[in-house]
C-alpha cells in the first residue's frame, strides 16, 4: 500500500526544493512537476494530476495541496461499486445479471435502456448503481468502504446519493492508492471479483498504450457540472501508471478534456 501521508510530506519537500533529499528516500519516490500545472493551465483551469510510475516506484504530481485535497468522487465510485456489488453477491455476474430500466426519461439517452453492469459502468447509468446501492443496503456498504479503505469512509447522507451529494470524499493519492491495489489484486475481497472489475472497466487505445480509466462529474445530474475526474491507469509494454487527474469545469468543454488532458499529463511523465 502507498503511504499517503509519507508521500504527501515528500510532495511538500519537492515543491520547496525540486528534488531535494528524494534520493535518499526509500521507493516510492515523489516529486512534484511544475509542466502538469502548465498543462491544467493551457487548458483554461484549474487542476491537479498524480501519476505513479509502477515500474520505478517514482510518484509525480502537479501539486502538493489539491493533491490532497478531498473531493465527492462522484462516478469514480463506481469502480469500488461494482467491486462491493459483485464480492456481495448483490451482482452474480456482469454480463448476465440485468437491471430493468425504471420507465423514466432521462438526460442522458444511455440510462434509459435495461442494462448489465458491465453496459452500466460503460455509460456511467446513476440509477442503476443507486439501485444496486440500495440493494447493498448500508450496514454492508460501510463494512467494504472500511475493509478497502476507500476515502474517509463515509456513507453518509444516503445509501444511494453518498457519492454524490453526500459525506464521502477522496483525494487523488487516495484515488491512485486503491486503484493501484486494484490492478495488483491486493485488495481485501475475492480475486475473482477484481479480475471481473479489472475486465469491465472502459478502455481507450492509445497508440501502444492501453488506458482504463473511470470518469466522475460532480453536479452533472443537476446540469451544472463543477468538477470533473478520470482516475485508472496506463498500460504499456510491461509497465503501468497508475493515475488520477479531476479539474474544474469552467466551460463546457472541460468536461470532454478530461481524457485529452490526462493523456498529455501521461506522455509528460513518460508513461505513453
């Protein structure tokens, strides 16, 4: 497991001193760079990007504070989610088990169909995963958000609205944390319900490189998005990058820069 706090404190050393009394730090190793700043900057926004190197054990961020910075995860949620829902047994199997659709219209066209889990998390389907939250119930919800060590753990302000509008916040260590586990496996629950969310998360080509990668929108079910993420990870020959970026949605635009902006703070690091 990353030791957040220990790397937050490097971060710290790094902004100060670019580099400074890093060498002599055992792995991973952490350094801040001011070029991902610039790229947020480019961009017309504000934001911040962690990317951890697996291969070299090397974490490289934009920032020391936003980097620490707790934040609704919104749909990034869905990857522990579906992690929960399928280690339960509340979702048997991701391509079989189907969730109806509800009959209500809804902004987004991909959310009024029946869906699967693994169509679910493709279109990011909020009602589905709240259904499915509400099936998880609260008492086992909160025992897995405790077990994974997900964020701050907190479910409150309702079993199907706490990722949303409610009490839980993640940071982007946190975020690149649990992810990290996730691709090696390591976390507390079936290896078979990993391999399963593993498998379903959505993928991007990216010349030789393979991205899977998660996106969260705060305020888009109210049609005032705030604040956008994508977290996942970079596959590319025999490494991986693990990552997590969110930014303020200034304009519209903004929120389909998220993966355009991811993959330019990834090739800034020497991960695409």
């Amino acid at each position: 497991m990353i030791d957040r706090r220990r790397i937050l404190q490097l971060l710290a050393a790094a902004s100060v001193a670019p580099g400074a009394a890093l060498a002599e730090v055992a792995p991973p190793r952490s350094e801040i760079r001011p070029a991902l700043a610039k790229l947020f900057a480019d961009a017309g926004t504000e934001g911040t990007f962690v990317g951890y190197r697996t291969d070299d054990y090397l974490i490289m961020a934009s920032d020391t504070e936003r980097s620490g910075r707790g934040q609704l995860p919104a749909s990034t949620f869905k990857v522990p989610h579906s992690l929960i829902a399928l280690d339960c047994g509340v979702v048997a199997d991701p391509d079989q088990d189907i969730f109806k659709w509800d009959g209500v219209t809804r902004d987004f066209p991909g959310w009024n169909q029946d869906h699967t889990l693994r169509s679910a998390i493709a279109v990011s389907a909020v009602p589905v995963y709240q259904e499915i939250a509400r099936r998880i119930g609260a008492e086992r919800m909160q025992r897995y958000l405790t077990l994974l060590d997900y964020g701050n753990h907190d479910i409150g302000g309702g079993i199907d609205q706490f990722w949303l509008r409610g009490a839980l916040r993640i940071d982007p260590m946190q975020q690149i944390d649990f992810l990290d586990r996730l691709r090696r496996g390591a976390l507390p629950v079936s290896a078979r319900s990993q391999a399963w969310v593993r498998d379903i998360l959505p993928v991007t080509p990216v010349g030789d490189a393979v991205i899977r990668a998660k996106t969260g929108l705060l305020g888009a079910e109210a049609g005032k998005p705030t604040l956008g993420w994508l977290v996942g990870w970079a596959e590319k020959g025999g490494g991986a990058t693990v990552f997590a970026l969110n930014l303020d949605i200034r304009e519209p635009r903004h929120v389909g820069d998220r993966m355009a902006l991811a993959q330019r703070c990834l090739h800034e690091i020497g991960a695409l």
